[in-house]
C-alpha cells in the first residue's frame, strides 16, 4: 500500500515544542506525519480535521497541553469534548474511530512524541488508506462549488 | 405499432409519465401511467430519533405537508404510547382543517373549475383560474384568492409555521392557542363556510343544472368499478383527522374496518418494473392486476371514495350536501368526475368543523401536552390526506432510535386505479383510423385530474391544464404525428 | 428597462417552494408586471421541448428548486444552465441538498431493497425491482436513472446564487425578485440571498441566561421545556449557532420549537455540523472523557441533526462501502 498520510494538529505551547525537541534531539519517528502548529489545542476547529480527511489524510492526531497545564486555562478540555463528539459522528460517514487520535504532550515529552507518531503510523497502516475525496461516494470527487470552498 | 407518450403529464412527487400503445389498425393495444421518481424516505428515517420524524417526512409534500405531519406525529405517540391531552387533539384538528381548505380550495378552483365553468370545450388559451375570473366576475376572483389565504392563515395562527410545519410533537402540540389567535381563526372559519357554500352553489349553478356536463359526468369514460377507503368516526361519519379505515365494495357494502395498528392485514403492495411507485392493494382479494370490479383488489382513497365509505358527514351542511349529491348520483357512486362534488362537500365539512373547534370552550385550555414516559416501540398512525388514506408505520428501539419505516402516502392508494381511469379515457376516445387529437388529451387529463393527485401542479396550477406532448410513432418508429398542447 | 425573462423549475422537489412563491400572495401580480414567465411548471404550462427551442441564455433569472436525484433532474439542470444568464439555487435541496440528502447516509442498494423488497406491506415474491428501460408486451418504457446519492445543485453544474430555506421564506423571496427586476447592483457571484448575514442565535429573542453549561442533552420527544428559555441552554439541540438567519424565527418564535437548521450556513464556515460541533464543545460541562462521551451518547443521530439540510454540501460525504 501507499504510505499512510497523517495529519497532525499541535498546540504550540506544549505539544509543538515536544515535538521540536524529538526533531533537535534527533530522535527518529515517522515521517508520515505532517505537523501543522496552532496557538492552543482549543483553537482546533472541527472543520480543519474534516478538511484533513477530505484532502487526502488518512489520519489525523490531536496533540495539546496536558490536563491543567493549558495555557489558555481550558482550551483543551474544549478541545477534547468537540473531538470526541466529531469522532463519533464520523461513524456515521463510514470513518473508524482508529483514524482519530487525541493524546497530551507536554514540552518535555519529545520521546513521548515520536513513539506516539510511530505508533499512530501502523494503527493508520492497518486501518488502510482512506483515500480522500476519491474514498466518498460516486460523484463527490467531481467538486462544485460546494466543495470548493 | 404507435406508441403515444404523454410526458411529462405533470408531477406527483416528480413526473408522471403517459404511453399509450396503439395497434397498427389505430386502436388502442394499452395504456401505462409511470411515476420515474423515489425519494427513499423509508429507508433514512432509519437510525433518526422517531421525534424527528414528524418534522422531517412533511418534505415528501410540499402541498400537503400538515397531513404527513399529523400522519407521523400520531404514530409517533403510538410508539410512546402516550395519549394526547383533549384540547391538543382539537388544535391538531383545526390546524389539519386549515390545510383541508386551502388545498380543496386550489384544486377546485384552478383545476377542476376550469373545464366545467368554461366548458371542456372552450377556447385552450382560456382554461384556466384568470378565464375563471373573467366569466365569473373579479369580485368572485377575489373570494377565491382570500378562501385560499384563510386555509393558510389558520394554519399560521394555530401552529406557527404552515408550509413544512413543526407542531407536533409525541404527546400533544408544541404551543397553546390563545385567545387572540382564536378570535382570528373564527373569524376566517366563518368567512370560510360562506365561502364553501358559495362554491357549491356555483357548482349547481353552472354544471348540476347544464345536462352536456352532467352526461360527461355520467357518460362511461369516466366510470370505475372499485372498492372505496376512508377514515370514519365511531358514527361511520366522515372523519380525517381520527377514527378506522372503512372500506366498502363496489355495491357499497362494508368489507373491512380496521384500527390503524391493523393496517397490515389488509393493505399490501404490489410493484411493478417499469414504474418507482408501488400499487396498494386490499389483501382479501389479493393483485388480480388492473382490473375492476367486486373480486379485484384494487381500491380507491379519494374525496368520492371516502364519501362512499361512509355513512354521512358530522357537520349539519355538509351532510344535506352529501345527502343530495348521493339522492343525485346514487350510491356507492362511482362516477370518477364525481370527485369534484364530494371535494366542495369535504371542503364544507373542513370549514364547518374548523368553526366548530374554534369556538370550542376548551380550545385555549393550557394543557396541550403529555410528556411521554413509556418505553418507545411501535406505533401507526393513519389520518385522510386530501388525497387518499395516509398511513405512516414506525419501529424503534428502547431509545426511540427509528428501527424500521413504513409509509403508504395518498397518491399511493390511487395508482392502480388512475392507471385504470386513464386507460379507460383513452379507450372512449381513440378511434380506428383517426389520429390522435386534442380531445384525446383533454380527456384523459380530466381523467387524472379528478384524483387531484398530489403534486403541486394539480393543485396550484393556475392554467387548470397539465402541459402534454404526445408523438404518435409508426410501425416502423417513424414519428407520424407530434401533438403539442400549450 | 424592459421585462425580465424569469423561468422556475423544480427538481427532486417538494412542491413547497414553489408554494412559496405563490404565497407571495398580492404581490404575485408585480411580480408579474416585470417579468415575462417562461417555464414555471406550477403556475404555467411548459414543455421541455420548448425550453430546449430557446436561444442560449435566453432566460435572465432562473429559480431551480429541488435537490438533483435522477438522471432527469440532472439534464433539465444542464439544460436550464445554458439557457439562463443568472441560476439560482432555490431552497435548500438546491442549495445544499435539503432533506431528500439525508439519503446521502444510505446506499442506492438500501432504499431500493427497502421500497420493493423488504417494507412491511410490499409483497413481491418474484423481488420485482424497478428498471430505467422495461420490456412490455406493447413495446418498451423508460424511467430516469437513480442515482447513488444526492447533489446539490453547484455539485452539477455552475450556480450564480444561493436563496436558503425550506422553504424560503415568501416575504424574502419578494426582496429577492424585486432587486433583480429593479436593476440593483448584483452581489457577487456564489453570494446568499434572500437571507441575513448572522446566525440565528444572533437575532433569537429567547432568553438566555449567560454563560451557558449543560450536562447532557435531552429530546423533545420526552422533555417538557420552557417556552421563553433558549433551547441550548435547556439542553435541546437547537442549530441556532451553525444556521443562518432570515427565516423570520418560523421555528423558535412562532413554533415553540427548536431550529434544525434549514436556512443553511452562517457566512464564513463552511460546514454545519462542524460547526454545530464546535459550539456545543464550549457549551458542555465536563472534562473527564468518560463523562463526555456518555454526554455525547446522548445524541443519538448528530449528523441527522447538523446535516438535517445540507448532507449533499458538508465537508465529507458518506464512504464508499
Ligand atoms: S427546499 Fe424544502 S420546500 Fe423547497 S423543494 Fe426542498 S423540501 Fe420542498
Ligand atoms: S440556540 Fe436556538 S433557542 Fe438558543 S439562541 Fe440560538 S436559535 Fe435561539
Ligand atoms: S428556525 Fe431553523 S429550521 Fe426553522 S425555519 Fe428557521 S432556519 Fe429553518
Ligand atoms: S495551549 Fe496547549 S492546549 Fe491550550
């Protein structure tokens, strides 16, 4: 099969910089996950995860502050609820809870990052490849202005 | 062999579809009346919460959206097994009522009217609602726009939201009536039987006293010997918001009374390949095809059948019409044409009884609900449509999660014998050896459009004529003949 | 400025907004002072052979409502895009999709087997199911293609502009009718009219009681609520957040009921139960994921709620089987 594509949404406090120090400590992990930064996990909007699966990830992991240590107080408490919510509609859509992953990691936990981002690799590899727009049913992938947007 | 399309007659939940099949010597080999539309309904009310159906299945009708509404809402509290406070049953009742008026109003006036008021024989170009209001005069004109508007505003007053409404809910109505908005619905309620018996007298003045139209009405074109259904009360008086489904055969003798939850034991459908719309059918006889009489199985669910099916109607002037109508025609009657007549009886009947739950001491009471608390199951709820016996079927889970649907709409009921009734027409007037003209067209319109089938095209149209376009095609599928109708 | 040639045509449609533009009621007849009606199915005849007859872009505006289901609804689409200078997505199964895409969460093969096969009081032992080209003894018929799924009208061909609702609201719809016959600068192209600029909740006049928790949800099948309090904050569904305003409160006002949402998206998002979700993540009160997932458990259908409008115009669509 193709390399699995995942998606990563990190809070920049915490989880960014974790994943930083897995990078300037040079510890390996997958390179199938691309980071994309935000200011707090809070600020993850349900849209871009559905915008990742829609565009090709066949993953997408959430990572923020641990519990407590937000540093906009609680925005990834806010963040937890809305994922396991979206999570749960998604089975509706034909999506196994596996693609979505939600984990705390904090500045220091670079180590922890790079096992977590290996780990999700195979979950994703063995789930298979969810394949984008092409994966949803006949006609969708000719677009319109609906999907455009 | 020709082949005759008439496409598209014109819609019922999408098009309906005419194709009739002439011999080589002319005459008419067969007819077949197709519906090319299927929405799905059945299937994704599956998984949805079983409250949410009443809100979502008014989309298979944007005409008689409050019958599906209240169809649904009743088998809903069937499946929470909850029995609604008195008043909620009167609200739902008169914001039915309005519903009733405004769309016997529209058929009659925009589609029925024309070919008797002007004649079926009148100019084209003038058959229509504006040609009515020519020859009938503006003010007239004006009564109609008004009568229509009433039905939609005692919706409005009463349930808040008339096209694709939200009122039901398991185990009463969503608000009160106040006092205010009684007055208001009153009010348009009188004004509205006034304007019902109006409409009974035109139909007396201009088609019950001119023997060209009543030799229509009774000539054989338009004869159908079927089974009749509807909805009566403890009294076997019309009823269309509550009681048992009565069917009658075709001498008019009481075959089959059931409670909506028994509707399975005598009703079925049949299907057919070269049509999405199945053809219910009575189970005691079974599909014998389309044929009439006392062995078929095949029924009609219209304003004539559900008059015929019962005993009388519940309303003082309603049930002198219905007396002298069937002292006129007999009874059972089944003089398909006829249907007009027992619609303005039925739009009396609407506007009576909406005059009798306005004024009703206990039709502002507070207590319009019953929260469920029983565990959620099964349940059917059946109510008249305009068009024929409604019957919606649902079962949930223990959460009220929608396990399975089943739906019967109106229209439905009629389909075989609409098929029928057109074939028949046809068979009247296409002649050996004589092309297909536009008397042919206008027959078989007249044919269908006394069912009123449900689309909102048959009520709402104002020119009061299906657009038709019939190509007569050769034995060698040449196309002889291209008739159009504008 | 002379008459505008205007066409109205309904796809895998109700029939209600066409109603809608009837209940326009007096104004009807301005309405038709400018405009000359080419092809209005409801009101008028019309036959498609007309339609095709007529120049390309020949119609100014034309209104399409109805989602597009079948092989039919989708060459009258095709056909009305070339005959029109101005397409209009009517109502919200043009827009996106309506209720006729709830269908979007189910197969082709599902409905069929449920409708001929398997519904209670179908009998059909032969498993008759129905075809596109038939064989009879006379001859052969035809019926249009269902297709897999629904679409919206700008997933099959190019749309000039969106009016939101189900139906739209007539008083709307008059505003609407009456800019293109004036003349008045146009919007730009892809724009919503005929509707507001905010969310619902924005213009909601039920009373809320500011900073909103709630602890789970509850359903209107088995609740008694408070007819002045905000549906949310009673812990009901309500899409006041994630649906745009202009319907005139039909449901939370005039109804007593809470809003599901068919006025469409609010301007600048892109997907109603994202949305829907991002709000309600804000609103519930619990941090333990345990509790949050009963919490959401709750709701029992969330995408039957969020997408009860616009399942042919979300983000995602159902997968492949
Ligand atoms: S948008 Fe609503 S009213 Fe309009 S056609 Fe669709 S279901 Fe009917
Ligand atoms: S959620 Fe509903 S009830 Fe509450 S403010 Fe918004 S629209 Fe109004
Ligand atoms: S309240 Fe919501 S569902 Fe009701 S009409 Fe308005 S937008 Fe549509
Ligand atoms: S800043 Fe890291 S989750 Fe809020």
């Amino acid at each position: 099969m193709s390399e699995p594509r995942i998606v990563a949404f990190l809070c920049h406090w915490c989880s960014y910089t974790g994943a930083d120090l897995a990078g300037t400590a040079r510890i390996k992990y997958s390179p199938n996950v691309r980071i994309i930064r935000v200011m707090c996990s809070g600020r993850i909007e349900p849209q871009f995860l559905l915008k990742a699966l829609r565009e090709g990830a066949d993953g997408v992991l959430v990572c923020g502050c641990h519990p407590g240590d937000c540093h906009y107080h609680e925005g990834n408490y806010k963040c937890l609820r809305r994922f396991l919510m979206l999570r749960q509609m998604l089975g509706q859509y034909g999506i196994e809870e596996g693609r979505l992953r939600l984990e705390w990691v904090s500045a220091s936990e670079g180590d922890r990052f790079a096992k977590l981002a290996d780990e999700f690799t195979e979950q994703i590899r063995a789930l298979g490849p969810l394949g984008g727009r092409a994966a949803f049913v006949e006609g969708t992938q000719q677009g319109g202005t609906s999907w455009a947007s | 062999m020709k082949t005759v399309v008439v496409d598209p007659i014109t819609r019922l939940e999408g098009h309906g579809k005419i194709t009739l099949f002439l011999g080589d010597d002319g005459e008419l080999k067969n007819a077949y009346f197709q519906i090319p539309e299927l929405r799905g309904f059945e299937k994704f009310l599956e998984g949805r919460p079983v409250e949410e159906a009443p809100r979502i299945v008014p989309r298979i009708c944007g005409v008689c959206p409050a019958c599906h509404h209240m169809a649904s809402g009743k088998a809903v509290d069937a499946v929470y097994g909850v029995e609604i406070p008195p008043t909620a049953k009167k609200l739902r009742e008169l914001f039915f009522m309005g519903e009733y008026i405004h769309s016997h109003v529209a058929h009659f006036y925009a589609l029925a009217a024309p070919d008797f008021v002007l004649g079926p024989g009148s100019e084209k170009a003038k058959r229509h609602i504006l040609g009515i209001v020519d020859k009938v005069g503006l003010e007239i004109g004006g009564k109609v726009l008004t009568f229509r508007k009433h039905g939609h505003e005692i919706m409005k007053a009463v349930g808040g939201k008339c096209t694709h409404p939200v009122y039901n809910v398991p185990g009463g109505v969503s608000r009160p009536l106040t006092g205010e908005q009684r007055d208001a619905v009153e009010k348009m309620a009188r004004e509205c039987v006034e304007l019902a018996k109006f409409s009974l007298q035109l139909f007396e003045d201009v088609v019950l006293k001119n023997k060209a139209y009543l030799d229509i009405i009774t000539g054989p074109a338009y004869k159908l010997e079927v089974h009749n259904m509807g909805l009566v009360d403890e009294k076997n008086r019309v009823n269309f918001y509550d009681g048992k489904v009565r069917v009658t055969d075709v001498q008019g003798k009481q075959i089959a009374k059931y409670a909506p939850h028994e509707y399975l034991q005598h009703v079925a459908e049949h299907v057919e390949e070269f049509s999405y719309l199945k053809y219910p059918y009575l189970k005691k006889f079974g599909w014998k095809g389309f044929v009439e009489g006392a062995a078929s199985g095949v029924y009609r669910a219209t304003p004539l059948s559900r008059l015929n099916a019962a005993d009388g109607m519940a309303t003082p002037l309603a049930q002198a019409e219905y007396k002298r109508m069937f002292d006129t025609l007999g009874k059972p009657c089944n003089l398909t044409l006829a249907t007009h007549w027992a619609r303005l009886i039925e739009l009396l009947y609407s506007c009576e009884r909406a005059v009798e739950l306005a004024t009703d001491p206990q039709i502002t009471d507070k207590h319009v609900r019953n929260v469920p608390t029983k565990t959620p199951h099964e349940g059917v709820g059946i109510v008249e449509a305009q068009r024929g016996t409604l019957t919606h079927h649902y079962v949930t889970d223990e959460k009220g999660i929608i396990r399975k649907a089943n739906l019967i709409v109106g229209t439905t009921n009629n389909n075989a014998a609409i098929t029928m009734s057109i074939k028949k027409a046809a068979q009247h007037l296409v002649q050996k050896g004589k092309p297909v003209g536009e008397d042919v067209l206008n027959m078989i319109e007249m044919a269908f459009r006394a069912y009123d089938p449900c689309f909102s095209c048959a009520t709402h149209s104002l020119p009061g004529h299906f657009p038709m376009e019939v190509t007569v095609v050769g034995p060698g599928g040449e196309v002889l003949q291209v008739l159009e109708r504008s | 400025m002379g008459k505008l040639n205007v066409g109205v045509y309904w796809a895998a449609s109700c029939g209600g907004c066409d109603v809608a533009i009837l209940d326009i009621h007096e104004k009807v007849l301005k309405v038709k002072e400018a405009c000359d009606f080419f092809l209005w199915p409801i009101a008028m005849d019309f036959k498609y052979a007309d339609v095709e007859a007529l120049p390309d872009k020949h119609l100014d505006l034309v209104l399409f409502n109805g989602a597009v289901r079948n092989s039919e609804n989708k060459h009258l689409a095709e056909l009305l895009r070339k005959k029109s200078k101005l397409l209009v997505a009517f109502g919200s199964c043009a827009h996106t999709g309506g209720i006729p895409a709830l269908a979007n969460f189910t197969t082709k093969q599902g409905i069929f087997e449920r409708a001929y096969l398997t519904s209670d009081s179908t009998d059909n032992p032969q498993k008759v199911i129905p075809k596109t080209k038939v064989k009879v003894p006379e001859g052969e018929l035809t019926i249009p293609e269902f297709f897999e799924r629904v679409f919206a009208l700008d997933q099959v061909v190019d749309v000039d502009y969106y009016v939101p609702g189900c139906p739209p609201n007539p008083e709307r719809i008059w505003e609407v009718l009456a800019a293109v016959v004036t003349g008045a600068p146009l919007p730009p192209k892809g724009s919503v009219i005929g509707a507001g600029t905010k969310a619902l909740c924005d213009t909601c006049e039920r009373k809320r009681t500011g900073d909103k928790k709630i602890t789970g949800f509850k359903r209107v099948a088995t609740t008694d609520w408070d007819p002045e309090v905000c549906f949310l904050d009673q812990g009901l569904v309500c899409l006041g957040p994630c649906t745009r305003d202009g319907c005139g409160l039909q449901c939370v006002q005039h109804s007593n009921m809470p809003c599901r949402g068919c006025y469409g998206l609010p301007p600048d998002i892109s997907d109603q139960g994202a949305k829907m979700i991002a709000a309600l993540g804000s609103l519930i009160d619990a941090k333990d994921p345990e509790e949050i997932a009963r919490i959401a458990g709750e709701l029992p259908d969330q995408a039957g709620y969020y997408y009860r409008f616009s399942a042919a115009a979300g983000l995602l669509e159902r997968r492949k089987a």
